[in-house]
C-alpha cells in the first residue's frame, strides 16, 4: 500500500511515519505539511492512499479532500482529525473520504482505515460512529456552496468586523454587505451570523 501523509505538526508527521512503515505491506511515498505541496507532489507519483489532517495552514482538508478526488478519484483518503463534530465527519465523506479516525485514536486504528479504504470500504473510529449516531440538530443537510465574495465576507466576520469595516475593506456599500450576511444566514438555514461562522469553521468552509 502506497501511503502519503499530510499534516502541518512535524512530530505528528514523524509519528505517523514511523507508525506505519513499521506495518508490513505499507509503503510511505511522501510527507507534507501542507496541502499545495501534496498536490504538487501528484503531478510525479499517485499513492494509493491519502492520510490527512483537516486542519492544515493553507486549505482544509474537506477541500483538499474535493480537490484530490476531483484529478485523482482512485486515490483513497482517509481523514484524521482532532473534531468529533458530526458536520465535519459528513463534510469529509460527502467530499468522497473513505474513512475518517480521531487523532486520540489508537494506532490500530488508523492502519484498519487504510486497508479499509483499499478494499472499497468505509471505515469510522469508535467516537466516529457515535458522533454521526447523535441527532444532528441543526446542522445542514449539505454542505453550503459559497460564492467568492461570500466567502471573503464570512472571513471577515469571523475576524470580528462590522459590516461597516467589511465593505470599507472590500469596496462594497453596507447595503451588499447586509445582502451577503442575509444569504449567508438563508444558505446555513440559522437566524444569525454568528452560527453561520461556527458552522462554517466545523465545514471546513473557512481558511
């Protein structure tokens, strides 16, 4: 099994490294601590295998997830994550992940993953499969598609701007800006910005 892994915490990544190369019939290929690199990295050799983080310094996994499968659907890849929020597990398996392991899980774990995936199977940790067993509340259904400038919006928002500093900053009357933050709140299906931004960050929506 060819095997990349990307996560931006060197020691992780060692860790990882050492975890599986010392499993018989796994082959690391590559270890990257960002995304770009990884994608790159696809332009001379194709694992069979993706192992990443979600949170990484560039993009997140829930898109570099769609990114890999949309040029390379073969590759498999399996998440590894520090959220248990059922939003962010179903954001990675509807963005085509076969699997999807907590970082507190045990080694064993992350390996029945990889050969899961290399079967065509889906596989969850033990917390995994509680947390999609939970009610999921408000959450939505799918994964919000988001415009350019909507998202531009929404990370001002999270930064903490007023709708005046927002379209001070973009060069957009406060009129579009309070347009945008009304079909932000109509696309997450919530009554204020202030979720729309929570979610948004367990979705992977924001950098």
């Amino acid at each position: 099994m060819d095997v990349f892994i990307i996560d931006d915490h060197p020691i992780v990544l060692q860790g990882l490294k050492n975890l599986l190369e010392s499993r018989e019939g796994i082959r690391v290929t590559g270890i990257f601590d960002q995304a770009d690199s990884a994608l790159a990295a696809l332009d001379s050799h194709i694992p069979e295998v993706m192992l990443m983080d979600i949170n990484l310094p560039d993009i997140s996994g829930v898109t570099l997830c769609q990114q890999v499968k949309q040029a390379h659907p073969e590759i498999r890849v399996v998440a590894l994550s520090i959220h248990n929020e059922r939003s962010v597990i179903m954001s990675m398996l509807q963005s085509g992940a076969s699997g999807y392991v907590l970082k507190n899980a045990i080694g064993d774990d992350i390996v029945a993953a990889l050969q899961a995936a290399m079967e065509g199977q889906i596989y969850l940790c033990a917390e995994t499969q509680k947390a999609l067993n939970e009610a999921p509340g408000t959450e939505p259904k799918e994964i919000p598609r988001l415009t350019r400038r909507e998202k531009e919006i929404l990370e001002l928002i999270g930064q903490g701007y007023t709708t005046q500093q927002i379209a001070a900053e973009l060069f957009i009357s406060t009129h579009t800006v309070e347009s945008h933050r009304k079909n932000l709140k109509e696309k997450f299906g919530v009554p204020n910005t202030a979720t729309v931004v929570r979610m948004a960050a367990e979705l992977g929506l924001m950098r």
